[in-house]
C-alpha cells in the first residue's frame, strides 16, 4: 500500500504479484484528464489546454491556429486541426500592446461589435499577427498609427510610429522576395498597412497596397497552393473583396476604381432575402456589379453620345430597385437592420450614378431629388438605430461599406441646399469608414457647397435657393485629395477641385474633355472643422435659406400696409372734400365750372390699388422659376415697373398740390393727404428696394440656357 500512496502516475500494465518488484524500465501511458473548457483546437486533438485567453498557449507554441473557446459546429473543429504554421516570435511589452490594440480596433464591425469568428479580423488575423513576422510587424504599425489618430497628430506623427511603418514595409518586402511566409500572411500584412496609409490619409498609398495583396492572392490561386490553405485564402479574399467595394464606394465620387476581384456567388431569387445576412450579401454582389458598369461608363461619358440606348441601364436601374426594395425586411437585431440601412444607402447612391451615367452634364443629377431624399433618411435611421447600441470607447474604423461615402455624394451632387446642410450634418458626426473620413469629406463638402452657391443665380426673388439655381458652367464637377497636411495648430487638408474648360456647353462637339487638357484645376487649402464648428456652420446655411424668403415677405407686408395707409387717408380727403360751381367769365361769354375732387387725388388712389393687386400677384408666383416661365417673369417686372413710376409720378403730384386752392393748408383734408404723401414716398422706396432685384433676376433668367440634350444624330 505504500508502493501505491507514493506513485504518481497510474499504469495500465498488468500487475505481478510484488508491484515492489516490477520492473522500472517498463513503458507506461500517462493519462491526463481533459479540461470541458478547453479550447477547440486541443479538444480535437485530445490534448490537455491551458485556457490561457486569448488564445491557449499550447497552441501558440504548436504554431497551430487556435480554435478559441466557444463551443463550435463540426466545420469549425474539421478547420480547427489545420496544419501548423510557423512559430511565434517574441516581441516586447510596448509593440505587444499596439499589435493588440490593432487586433481590437480590426475585429470591431459597422456595429462596433466583434465579427463573426471565422471572419479574417478574428481568429486568423489574431494567430498569424501572434506568430508571423510580417504580419506582427504590420500589426504593430496599426496600432501606433491608430494611438497617434486618437490624439489627432495626422501630419505630425511621432518619429515611432513611422519607424513602425518602415519595419514593417521592409518585412513585407523581405517575406515577399524569400518566399518563406505563406500568400495569406503576405496578403493579409498588406492589407493592415494599407489601413495605414488610410489613416495617414495617403489613399494612393493604401491603393498600392491594396493591389500588391490582389497580385498576391492571383499568384496564390495560380501556383494552386495546397488544399490546408485553400480556407485561409478564401477567407482573406472575402475580406478584401468587401474592401474593394469600400474603394469603389470611395471612387464614385471622384473617378470609379477598378473591380479588382471577382465577387463570390450569392443566393438569387428569392433564397436571396430569406435572411437578412444573405440579402446583405446579395445587396454587397449588386453594388460590385453597379460598381463595375460605372466605371465602365466613366471612360465613355466624354467620349460616345448615343450610347445610351444600346445598354441595360434602365433594366439595371431596376434591379437594383427590386433588390433595394427587397432588402428591407424588420430583424429583431437592431445591429443588423442598422446595416441594411447603410446598404441601402449604397444601393441608392450607384442607382443615382447609374442613372446619370449617360449625360455628362451635372444638370442631370438634379432630376433625382426623392433618391437624395432617401439617401439621407436612410442614413440617418441608420445612424439613430447605432447610438442605441452600446458605444465603442473605441473611435470607429470599419473595413465595410457604410453611411459615409452616400452621405458625401449628396453634399456634391445634391444642389438643394436643405439636403446639402443635414448632409453636411450627418457627415460630420460618422467615424471614418476605409479611406472615407466623415469630418474630412464634410469639410471638402461644406467648402464645395460654398463655391457653387457663391455664384448661383436665384430664379425668383422670395423664392428659397433651389437646385436650379446654380448654372452648369459654375458647377464644381471633381475633385482630389492630396497626401495631408497641418497648418498652424489646425488640421488642414489639399484639395484639388475640377471644371471643364470651356464649359460644356460652349466645347461640347469641338473639344476633347476625355483628356485633361479640357479641364480646369485649382487647389484649395480647406480646414477640417470640429463637430461644434460644423454644426454652427450648417445652422447659419439653414439662416441665410430662410432670411431671403422672410427679408421678401417683410417687404411685400410693408408695401400692403403702407398701401392701406395711404388709401385710408386719401380716400378720406376725396370723401370730405366739397365740390363747389363758379361762375366763369371768359373772352367768349361767361359759364357755369363745377370744381371736384381733384385728379392727383384720384391716381394717387390708383397707385393704392395696384400695389394691392401687385402685392398679391408677386406673393402667389414668389417660388416659380423665371428660367421655365418667362411670361410669369415679364409680368413680374411690368407690376414692379408700373408701382415704381406710379407712386413717383403720385405722390410729387399730390404734394404740388398742397397749398393751393383745391387744397389750403389750413384744412383737415389737406393734413390728411400730407401723412399720404409721405407714405407714398415710402411706399416709392420700398419698390426701388423690390424691382431692381426683380429686373436683374429676369435679365439673367432670359440669358441662361437651359441644358442642352445630346442629339443621338452627333457623330461619334
């Protein structure tokens, strides 16, 4: 028995009589007991885990991909028991922390939520970032880029963070040319730097590295890698087909980027929308296809102009109305109906591109006001439905299509000015989305705005300023962002802005605007304002729309008021006053004259007259458009014209009479009609005050053209 009590280790052997006795050379399996909590990689491989979090230590230094702790289907144990990689490296404290800090901030979605865990931010990204060199060293880079845009140093980064950069770059190439770390590894580290220069604001960048992981991931699939890798690549590729779309999404407001990758197959019909995950993927494939024909259009919208009729724009267009329609059912999850609102944004902003695609004149986005319209509700509910879920302490960088890109293609297409501000708004209050940046892009949008409404031409004077307003040859048609700058304590940012030159509508036929040689470029110094700042700005947008109409109506109220005036007095003096009969001697005999009220008098009540029928006429034709109807317009300046010289001609007339025998200045009547002379000359002055704007807004109606359409008779 005390053989037994001092032996550790339980034998499976058969025993002989005297257990003293045995022989201690003798083989003996050990069995240790399984822990139900361990992860999923070492309860498939039946081995004891650490539960380490988190990932278990065992598995780090296996270099196998570690299945975590969840309990997970049969597929998730079968990709569990992957072939090793390579050993992890060692790294200290400080790059430790930000390679964490870059696996937190990766993993967290559009919902500030930690992904599904087969996605390429969760488990890969978290092991091969833990034992791969390059993807380490990427990680690192992240993370200190992303700690210096949380204390808003864009422009002056700490000399470590582009140290980072550096190391990394120059694993990445090392890696590249040895050939001794796998396609997924090199991709997947290309990716994480090419967020770095999205951070850094240096969007070419991030394209080139965007492409080296496309060039990457093609090589892959042509040496046909082996079969333990072919999960990892999918799952990566994935990954940077969304981004992809996020570039795409980026580019449509500036020149459409390539589609770059093939998308993979999604359900279609109506399995399409049973859930509400596979009707984001199906909506995510319809704007990789919209994308595609977009950027096909871009080449020939300078070019061809009778296109038109021969491609499936409409039928597209449909589609994608079907499919926006579709993908709209009610989710318990309140996260997931959040994006639906966001896909729908991308759904409506590529119908508008879509459509739009044919003409080359800016004009034409004007047509599309409701989808503007739902561009912004959309967004909005989407946004409203986020801040119900629990914030992030994190500042949000999705790698998924959302909100942003939308909302700034209607700050620069959209020429309303309502829809421009709650924009603008919208804009600035989103995190950045990829290379999209909501308070960058509200700024570049505010300032846009600016340079369009600067010259617009109202079409009436108490209207509100419309789409219409801002002609084609003063529209701001592109625009570019070069790599960032910082001026004196303020965060700037390049711009470079667009027009054709000639305008088209003077070029188009005899110039080439397929080149740059027909375009006009000036770059622009333009600050990134805070959420206060901006939000100052839209409501002063919102003053200047509304004090035009209220400046107008206090004019005509005025204009009424001293009308009334002015027919109450003189009509009083007309009402008191006593015609008399004098007897007349003349050369040629002698008559009977009956002296009445006298003429002045009577006009000046005239003039009372028709101010009121003017006043009333201008107020019910305040929003209608002089460009479209030139007759309302003309009548508009003969009122005005005819109120002005009247009430001149009247009120001097009545005041010559003063003082003379119809009118001595020492009766009643003739004080009353001195209160209607002077509100007379007011009255005067309020209409120089109304029609010379009025004279001006019809002369510039009558010379602007309207538009014109593209004959499909042009040659090409």
């Amino acid at each position: 028995m005390e053989g037994l009590s001092n032996n550790n280790s339980l034998s499976t052997a058969p025993r002989s009589g005297n257990n003293s006795s045995a022989p201690s050379s003798k083989r003996v399996r050990v069995v240790v007991s399984q822990s139900k909590r361990g992860c999923v990689t070492c309860k498939a491989r039946r081995v004891k885990c650490d539960e380490q979090k988190p990932l278990c230590r065992r598995c780090l230094q296996a270099g196998r991909v570690c299945g975590g702790y969840s309990h997970e289907t049969k597929s998730s144990l079968s990709s569990a028991l992957q072939p090793a990689l390579k050993c992890g490296v060692t790294m200290d404290s400080h790059a430790e922390r930000l390679s964490y800090l870059a696996a937190h901030v990766l993993s967290l979605d559009n919902r500030g939520c930690s992904p599904r865990e087969d996605s390429a931010w969760g488990r890969i990204f978290l092991q091969l970032s833990s034992q791969v060199e390059c993807v380490k060293a990427a990680a690192v880079a992240f993370g200190a880029a992303y700690e210096s845009s949380q204390i808003n140093l864009i422009g002056h980064r700490p000399y470590s963070t582009w140290n980072y950069y550096g190391s990394a770059l120059a694993r990445l190439r090392s890696d590249f040319h040895n050939g001794s770390v796998g396609a997924e590894s090199l991709a997947l580290a290309s990716m994480v730097l090419a967020y770095v220069e999205i951070l850094s604001q240096h969007e070419q960048n991030a394209f080139t590295h965007f492409l080296g992981a496309v060039q990457i991931l093609t090589k892959a699939e042509q040496r046909r890698w082996q079969a333990s890798s072919a999960d990892i690549l999918s799952t990566i590729k994935d990954a940077l087909v969304k981004i992809n779309l996020l570039i795409g999404s980026y580019g449509l407001s500036q020149t459409p980027q390539y589609m770059y990758l093939d998308f993979p197959r999604v359900p279609t019909g109506e399995d399409a929308f049973c859930e509400p995950e596979l009707a984001i993927d199906a909506a995510m494939h319809c704007l990789y296809r919209s994308y595609q024909f977009i950027e096909q259009a871009s080449h020939l919208r300078y070019t061809y102009t009778n296109w038109k009729e021969h491609d499936p724009t409409m039928s597209l267009a449909t589609t994608l109305q079907a499919r926006c329609s579709s993908a709209t059912p009610t989710p318990r999850n309140l996260d997931m109906l959040a994006e639906i609102y966001a896909i729908r944004t991308q759904l409506t902003s590529a119908l508008i591109f879509i459509l739009c695609a044919h003409s080359p004149y800016e004009t034409a986005y004007d047509e599309h006001h409701d989808q503007f319209q739902s561009i912004i509700s959309d967004a909005a509910a989407s946004a409203r439905l986020r801040r119900r879920t629990k914030p992030s302490a994190f500042k949000r960088f999705s790698t998924r299509p959302g909100i942003v890109s939308p909302l700034f293609i209607v700050s620069i297409k959209c020429r309303n000015p309502s829809l421009r501000a709650l924009a603008t708004t919208l804009l600035n209050e989103q995190s950045r989305e990829g290379p999209a940046d909501g308070r960058i892009l509200a700024a570049i949008g505010a300032r846009l705005a600016a340079l369009e409404t600067s010259s617009s031409v109202p079409s009436s004077p108490s209207a509100p300023p419309a789409a219409c307003d801002i002609v084609e040859g003063e529209r701001v048609y592109g625009y570019s962002v070069s790599p960032n700058s910082l001026g004196d304590s303020r965060r700037v940012v390049e711009v470079i802005f667009q027009r054709p030159n000639p305008p088209l509508m003077q070029g188009w036929g005899h110039t080439d605007y397929s080149c740059q040689d027909g375009w006009m470029y000036w770059s622009e110094t333009i600050e990134i304002l805070n959420h206060r700042a901006l939000h100052i700005m839209a409501q002063k947008m919102a003053i200047n729309i509304a004090a035009n109409r209220t400046v107008d109506v206090t004019l005509r109220a005025l204009q009424l008021i001293f009308a009334t005036i002015v027919m109450g007095t003189d009509g009083y003096a007309i009402h008191v006053y006593r015609g008399h009969t004098d007897y007349v001697h003349f050369v040629y005999g002698n008559f009977y004259a009956y002296a009445g009220v006298p003429d002045e008098w009577g006009f000046l009540m005239f003039c009372a007259g028709w101010t009121f029928l003017g006043v009333i006429f201008l107020f019910f034709t305040a929003g209608v458009s002089f460009a479209e109807h030139a007759v309302i317009g003309s009548v508009s300046v003969i009122v005005e014209v005819v109120a002005l010289l009247s009430w001149l001609a009247g009120f001097i007339a009545v005041a010559v009479n003063v003082g003379s025998n119809p009118c001595p200045a020492e009766e009643n009547d003739c004080v009353l009609l001195k209160a209607a002379i002077v509100f007379g000359a007011l009255e005067w002055l309020l209409f120089m005050i109304t029609t010379i704007p009025t004279m001006k807004l019809v002369f510039n109606s009558t010379r602007r053209q309207k538009t014109p359409m593209i004959q499909t008779t042009t040659p090409v």
